[in-house]
C-alpha cells in the first residue's frame, strides 16, 4: 500500500491475457477432474480413464504458458531475483513486487507439477481392470488436491494480474 504506484507500474508489464487463457485452462482442468471424480464413483471406468489424462494434459498446457510467460520476462528483464537481472528493474519496491510474483506462481507451479505427476500415476492405476471400482476414493481425494491448487490460481490472477491495472 505504500508503494501502490510502484506495484501498480510494474504490474502493468504482466502479460494480463496471459494469465486469463491459463484460468480459462484451469477452470477446464476443474471440470475434467471432477468428470473423473463422478465417473469414478459411478463405475463409469473408461469416462474416468479419459478425464484422468485430460486433467494432467490441461496441466502440462498451464505449465508451458507459464513457461512462455516468464521467457518474455527474462527478455524484458523482468526477473530480479536472477544476479544477470538484478538493477535492471529500477525501483526496489516494483522489484521486491516482482519478486512476490514469482515465488508465489512459482510454488502454485511446484503444486501444479506435483498434482500432475500424481494424477499420472492415478491414470496408469486406473487401467488395471477393477482398479476404479475399489479405489474411487483415490480419485475423489486427487481430485480435492487438484481443486484446491486450481482455486489458489483463481485468488493468484485478480490479485497479481489484474488488481493493480
């Protein structure tokens, strides 16, 4: 709040569509999951299959975004936490904001990768005939983990994209 036209300056060269389309990924990520959860839980085995490789593939595609995302920072030398970037933002306040910025989509990022490789391994699970019907729970709880990261995103976007505009 002290530094409002610091934040709001530096937030200004945050790609905001950027950000949308990986909501907009997200949200879908949330709707397949839970098609996997009630697939699951109503022995629709080869639905929940589906919706289990959906999910993670709708999480490989927010991570490459994200990844796109912060290559167009490094070439607008955007990142001060890197020594090579370091004093190239010019006010401490936008560049402590900055830092703020990644490391809190840096640790969704960490959660999102961890969600994926965990639905991955639920998906291999999965295809052992009779798998789903004993362990529908595994995917309900998977699917409470995978929300929870998506809902943290959906708190991340207004607050860091589109708050300070």
């Amino acid at each position: 709040m002290r530094h409002l036209a610091a934040v709001t300056e530096v937030a200004r060269h945050l790609e905001w569509y950027m950000g949308a389309i990986n909501s907009v990924v997200l949200l879908t990520s949330s709707l397949a999951m839970s098609t996997a959860v009630e697939a699951a839980r109503n022995g629709r085995d080869r639905t929940a299959r589906a919706a289990l490789l959906v999910t993670p593939l709708l999480g490989f595609a927010f991570l490459g975004i994200k990844g796109a995302e912060y290559l167009g920072d490094y070439h607008d030398h955007l990142m001060p936490f890197l020594a090579s970037q370091r004093g190239a933002y010019p006010d401490p306040a936008g560049a402590l904001w900055l830092d703020l910025y990644y490391v809190a989509t840096g640790l969704h990022a960490i959660h999102l990768t961890t969600g994926i490789l965990v639905l991955l391994i639920v998906r291999v699970l999965a295809g052992k005939p009779g798998w789903l019907t004993r362990r529908w729970i595994v995917v309900e709880i998977v699917g409470l983990y995978w929300q929870f990261v998506d809902f943290i995103w959906m708190l991340l976007f207004p607050l860091l994209y589109l708050m300070n505009r």
